[in-house]
C-alpha cells in the first residue's frame, strides 16, 4: 500500500520552534513525530511512502533517506509553490491504486489497515477518519428572538461533533478532480467530489489523537508518548 504524508507546512503556530524545524520533526519523546507515523505505517502494511515536502525540506530528506531504516520505500514530491493540502497530490508520482493521506504532524492511534479496509468496503472515492470531540463553553450561552427576548438560556453547555483526524483515503482516479497547479484543500476536494456524485464516507475510530498544532499541543504528546509508548508504535 501507499501512502502520502503531507510534510510542507511552515507551522506558524508553533514558531519560534518552526522557524529552524519543520513541524512534522517536532520530537516527542526521542524521535520526531514523522517517525512515530513512518513505523505505524509499516506495521500497518504500507511498503511506500511519499512525502509531500515544501518548508524546510532538505531536512526532512536528511532524517527520513531513502526509508530503509523504516522498511520502508519512501520518496519525495516538491512543491516549487503553496499548493495547500490536495494540491501537492497531483505531483505526487505512482498513485495507480488506493492510498492513504495524512498530516505528518499527528500522534494517534488509528488503525490505518482498518481504515482503508473500510474504503475498500465502502467501495469509496475517499473516506474521511473521524474522531467525536466535546467541546464545552464556560459560560451561560444565551440565545434571543428577533427582539432580543430571551428564548433559551443555556449553562455551561457541550457541543459534540465529529471532527477529521487529517486522514484519508483515496481511489487513484480521484485526482483527475484536481487542475495541475491547482492550489487545493483536502475539504474542498471533498465537497468537490460529492458535488460530482461520488461517494465520501467516514470511519470513526474511538482512537487517541492528537493534531499538534500548538505549543500547548506538542507538550500534551510528548507526556502521552512517553506514557504510552508501546501503545503507539505496536512493541
């Protein structure tokens, strides 16, 4: 199998750190979280990798190589402009079957081969892994008519919803619904392709995850990798 790891972002909400390290090589615990991914996805049974590559690249090709050290064939796909999230896509070579894509910045769980047995199932142009978050508001919501009358008063309410992991699978076909060149993102390639009739489904997993996305977020990995160590990387 194969998968896509979108590697160019800049970060900018973890700077300073990002201003010298590309994000996906934040560390948690004593390797960088690309690492986490890269033996996830091989004990999951993916033998190539790609890495769609931008912001700091060469040192992101300095760590990883050629994958051997991961078993793993992995290569690199550049973007000479921004492309966002399915943009990059479209230059990656060798997508002739299903593949997976995914954040190079997350720590989780997931089970990828269960994920991508589901799409296949699902018989799917793309599928979408979803996590339920809570979100609670501190504070007494109220909600008013037209006039400003009082019509619900709410304390402290939670909302839940279903949120992307920043995990997908694709059918090799769907890139014909991107432009070359084009400067895409991943929920409107969805939106794109539903509006076209296809199918998109979810998988929800009950996983852990994390998006590390801000420095509160990064601290929070690091204690849950270094407490769960085995549980991440399957040993």
């Amino acid at each position: 199998m194969h998968a896509v790891i979108l590697a160019g972002g800049k970060g900018t909400r973890l700077r300073p750190y990002t201003t010298v390290l590309p994000k996906p090589l934040m560390p948690v615990g004593d390797m960088p979280v690309l690492e986490v991914v890269l033996r996830q996805l091989k004990r999951d049974g993916f033998t190539r990798v790609t890495l769609a590559v931008s912001y700091l690249a060469e040192l992101i090709e300095a760590y990883c190589g050629d994958g051997s050290r991961f078993g793993l064939d992995l290569r690199f796909s550049h973007e000479d402009k921004e492309l966002s999230t399915a943009g990059p896509l479209k230059l990656v070579e060798g997508l002739s079957d299903t593949f997976l894509t995914m954040n190079g910045d997350i720590l989780t769980t997931l089970d990828y081969r269960a994920l991508v047995e589901h799409h296949r199932r699902e018989k799917a142009a793309a599928t979408i892994a979803v996590h339920r978050r809570t979100v609670r508001i501190d504070y007494g919501v109220i909600e008013t008519d037209e006039r400003g009358r009082l019509s619900r008063y709410i304390e402290k309410p939670e909302y839940h919803y279903r949120v992307s992991m920043g995990v997908n699978v694709f059918e090799p076909w769907v890139l014909d619904h991107i432009a070359a060149g084009e400067r895409l993102t991943i929920p409107d390639l969805m939106l794109r392709l539903t509006a076209a009739g296809k199918t998109v489904s979810t998988f929800e997993s009950d996983c852990l995850w994390l998006d590390i996305g801000r420095p509160e977020d990064h601290e929070k990995a690091v204690e849950l990798f270094d407490s769960m160590r085995a549980t991440f990387l399957g040993e």
